[in-house]
C-alpha cells in the first residue's frame, strides 16, 4: 500500500482520530484457508501487497493479560497464534477469517470471485416482515435474510459474532445507524412483525438472563449492572416508543439496538439463521445485511446461495431482501495510467480488477471504456477513483517506476499558517511558553466553566461523542490554556502561556454549518494580576502587524482601514 504520511503536530491536535479495524483471526485456520503455510516474514509482505498490515502476532491469553494490565507469565507452549490484522476501515468485506482468506486468495488467483445467488425458493414460502407505521418514530427500517442449511463449528460460530461485534462497531457507528439481530429460524413461526410498542408493553426473556423483564426495566438493569450494553441504552432511552421485533406467535425476537431474545438465540447445532438489520439509515442496513450473507453463505449446504426475506413497509410496498446484484461502473482506461502513471493495456488492467474482486471487460461500443463489475462485498467502491487505487495495488506500488513530475511549481507556505509561525516566535521571544490543547471540549470546559450560556449558536456539538471530554469544538482558546495552568500548578509562578490554532464556530453561511477560525489566546498566570503583562503582549502583537492603537495615529487608521482597541466585556469568563 503506499505510504501515508501524516505531520505530528496533525497527531498532537487531531480533534478525532478513526483507527483502522484491528481483526485477529487464529494463524493456522487462515493458513488452511489460503492453502498453504506463510512464515511471518511471507505473510507480512502478502499483506502489503495487498493494502493491509500485520500488527501484531500474539495469543488470546497474551491479548487478556495486556488487555488488564498483567504482565506476561506462564505462557502456554501449544496455545493457538493470533495474526492481529489491520483492516482499511471501509473494506467491511474483510472484517472476518473468511473475507481475509477469500480476498487474498482470489488476488493470488486461487479461486475466483463466488456467484452470489438468491434462492429460487417458490414466493409462497419465503419468510415475511411487516413494519408497521409506529417504527417511523425511532427506528424506521429494517432489512432480513435467512441462510439455509449452514453448518457451524466452534470457529465458525465465533466467526459470525465477532462480525457482528467488528461490524457495530464500524459502519453500524456503535449500533445508532444499524442493529444486526441473529436467530434460529427453527424456534420461530413467520410471518415477522417490526413494531414499536411502549417498554411497559415489551416483555421478553433476553439472552443470557433466566428472568422475564419489561423493556424498561431491562434497560435500567444494564446501565446498573452490565458494563458492555450500557452504551447502547442512550440510543433508544428518551423514546416514547421502543422498536421490536416479533414472530407470529408473539415471541421477541429482538429490543434493537439493545438485545436479542434468549427464545431464539442461535447455537453450534443451529441449521437455519434469521437475519435482522434494524437501521435509521437504510443504505447502510443493506450493506451490513450484504456482508453477513456473502461471508457466511460459503457454509451453507448450497454456497452462496441466500434466501430472500420479503419486507412490507408501513406504505404497504414490499421490497425483497438482501440485494446481491452486481452493479457496474463504467471507467477511463486513459484515466487509470494517467492518474497511476503507467501505460497497461485493457486486458492488462482487467485481470489486475479481477484479482481485486471487480470482474472487468472492455466496452464493445469504446475500448478506451471498461465496464467494472462490483460485487456486493465491495461496497467501498463508490467512484472511478476507488477502482484506479486497486488497480494500482494489484499492479504493485513498488513497481510503478519514480519519475520527476510534469508539473513543476515552486511549493510555500499558506499565507495564514506563515502569520500564524511568525505570530509564536514573536510570542516566545516575549518570554511565552507555546501549549497545543484538544480542539474538542467537554460541555460544561467550554461553557459552565466559563460562566457562559450556550444558546445554541455557538458551538458545534459532537453527536456522538466517544467520551464526556470530547463533546463539543472548542469555541474559545481561554478553556484549554486555563485547563494547562490547572495541570501544572506546581510549576514556579509566574506562568507564561500562549496558544494560536483554530477554533470552530457555527455559521449558517458556511456550506457545512460551521467554520473554523484562527485565533491567538495568551495568559499570565503570578501572584499579582499582571494586567500590564497581557496588555503589553497586545500592543506588541499589534507593533509586530502592523495595526495601529485606535486614536494614536490617523494615518495609520486610513492606511490600515481600521485599527484596535481596549474596552470592557461583559463575557462572563472575565472578572468584572
């Protein structure tokens, strides 16, 4: 894959960072699914071929302990390897043993791209879901499909939950966009209802429990009791109505995006999985749906072949489930060498697609077109950009030859980032120490700390905020440096510090919502009030760019259309 790079100062302040799914899957069973044995070294440099990374080979009891802190002792000499395998965050076909074996098999040409299939089952026997009207008011979509006749063993089971889990956790965003529900088709009775009852009215035994609960009581049991779960309560907590699913005799399935029913949960002996997507987004569902089904239909008595559930929505349309036909994109050959730097032929650059899951022909009406095949496991190609990258992966990066560019222009700073560079050397030769803070801030940091109201007009909010510290953009430098003198109270008085980065500030007439704005923050922290310190460090500022005090010189208020000056605020983060 080629190399990224990435500056440290984007590291130090990176208001979020999305790491890329880490997969751990056992080192033997992937070797006997890819045929044959690698040594460490082989299959470091398979997988950099192909665009992803070995991070780390360990053991499920090594993982624990480093997971609590234990350090390593009494390692067990036959304990199963684990290969931790870096996967690019949008390839969700990858996200288990059987979409890592197959896409590095299928790119040393070792097998070919499977025929997807949906069932030819006569219409009058397929499973219904009939989503009633109420969903719309939390959770409004919901997708379905069974797998017939597969066959479980111990990995393949814990195969198909860690899919899921690594699937939350990733395109499903924690469980708000989309809920996977899995159950043992032979427990239950269609047709299927997805409604939206009251907690008082939701009854069920969940899985892991003996006992019966209403929805509301179930939820508040695992904010109090279950350390896992307990995320997933906010999601649906505030609702008037909970989302659940339900099969002909009254039997719940499933409370998305919370829990499955213990009724229906399936087992190393089960033959016939039920498969629910609940979702807020119905596009996503579809993937996630897709995913599922085309990783684990190869065990099935006929591979690849899944049977179709039939929805109706609150609209009485019906619509059938999953959606496992190609799609096709119509790509530039021209566009592909010019954008790789290279000079392939079609046919060429066709079997490169091939070996990257995406069947490619030239177009019989253009041969500088190709008709580029997608899969419904690649729902990561979205443009004919994404198709040029596999081509270049296929090809080798390390095999496109280096060459001087055509385009030669003389490369510099942006104009704002060089003021910005001369700002801070001009604020550490006035004895000022430089600090770098988050650009996200917890609620109360950028308003109740600093005795500010927030109206609502001010601040960016984080919608789902990984933890209480990061909900919101910094809407002023102030909060992070006062955060700074907070943690280094033990320094030697006085403290010097300044900061000059962006904040975030919505803005209707920005396209997006909000705007980032430069600003420069300093403060002074000693015994004295040191208000002489800050308002010198402003009149240099200012002697430095140039702008002249307000009433100190006309000329230079024409000359500069403007000029500053000191008054009081009634921002309630200063002293009165």
């Amino acid at each position: 894959a080629p190399p990224r790079s990435t500056s440290h100062r984007a590291i130090c302040i990176a208001s979020a960072h999305v790491d890329m799914p880490v997969v751990g899957v056992g080192r033997d069973r992937l070797f006997e699914a890819l045929g044959r044995v690698y040594t460490e070294e082989e299959f470091e440099e398979l997988c950099f071929e192909y665009g992803i990374e070995l991070d780390d080979v360990t053991t499920e009891s090594q993982m624990l302990r480093k997971e609590h802190g234990i350090k390593d002792s009494d390692v067990v000499e036959d304990e199963e390897v684990i290969y931790r395998v870096d996967i690019p965050a949008n390839r969700y076909d990858m996200l288990c043993l059987e979409g890592i074996a197959r896409a590095l098999n299928i790119f040393n040409e070792r097998e070919r791209l499977p025929n997807f299939r949906i069932s030819d089952a006569p219409e009058e026997s397929l499973q219904r879901m009939i989503v009633k009207a109420e969903t719309v008011l939390v959770r409004p979509f919901v997708v379905c499909a069974v797998l017939r006749n597969i066959t479980f063993d111990e990995a393949r089971y814990n195969s198909f939950i860690d899919l899921q889990d690594k699937l939350h956790q990733n395109l499903c965003r924690q469980r708000s966009l989309v809920a996977i529900g899995t159950h043992d088709l032979d427990t239950l009775q269609g047709p299927f209802t997805y409604e939206a009852r009251t907690p008082s009215q939701i009854k069920f035994v969940p899985l892991k429990q003996e006992k019966e609960f209403n929805a509301q009581e179930l939820l508040q049991y695992y904010k109090e009791h279950d350390q896992k779960l307990k995320k997933f309560v906010p999601i649906i907590e505030d609702s008037l109505v909970y989302p659940v699913l339900y099969d002909a005799k009254g039997t719940v399935l499933s409370l998305p995006p919370i829990i499955n029913g213990a009724h229906s949960a399936i087992k190393l002996s089960t033959k016939n999985v039920f498969i629910e997507c609940t979702a807020t987004d119905l596009t996503k569902a579809k993937t996630v749906l897709n995913t599922v089904v085309t990783m684990f239909s190869q065990y099935c008595a006929d591979p690849f072949v899944v049977e179709p559930v039939i929805v109706r929505n609150a609209l009485e349309e019906t619509t059938s489930y999953p959606e496992l036909q190609m799609k096709e994109l119509d790509v530039s050959l021209e566009y592909i060498n010019k954008s790789i730097g290279v000079s392939l032929e079609a046919e060429e650059v066709c079997k490169l697609l091939t070996k990257m899951q995406l069947p490619a022909r030239v177009s019989s009406k253009d041969h500088s077109l190709l008709k580029v095949s997608i899969p419904p496991t690649r729902s990561d190609v979205l443009h004919a950009c994404d198709v040029m990258e596999d081509v270049a992966i296929a090809y080798g990066y390390n095999n496109i030859q280096k060459r001087i560019p055509n385009t030669v222009c003389n490369g510099k700073e942006q104009p704002l980032n060089q003021l910005t560079d001369m700002l801070r050397l001009e604020m550490a030769m006035a004895g000022y120490t430089e600090a770098l803070t988050w650009s996200l801030h917890s609620h109360d940091e950028s308003f109740k700390f600093l005795r500010r109201e927030d109206d609502g007009r001010v601040a960016a909010k984080i919608s789902n905020p990984a933890t209480v510290e990061f909900e919101v953009c910094r809407t002023t430098l102030v909060s992070g440096l006062l955060k700074t003198i907070g943690a280094n109270k033990d320094s030697p008085l006085p403290i010097r510090l300044f900061e000059v980065q962006d904040v975030v500030l919505l803005s209707a007439e920005d396209i997006i919502g909000a705007k980032n704005h430069r600003r420069l923050g300093a403060v002074f922290c000693a015994k004295e009030s040191g208000f002489e310190e800050i308002h010198g460090l402003l009149d240099r500022t200012m002697q430095v760019l140039g702008v002249p005090c307000e009433g100190a010189n006309e000329k230079m208020e024409l000359r500069f259309r403007g000029a500053y000056s000191i008054r009081p605020s009634n921002d309630g983060m200063f002293f009165p």
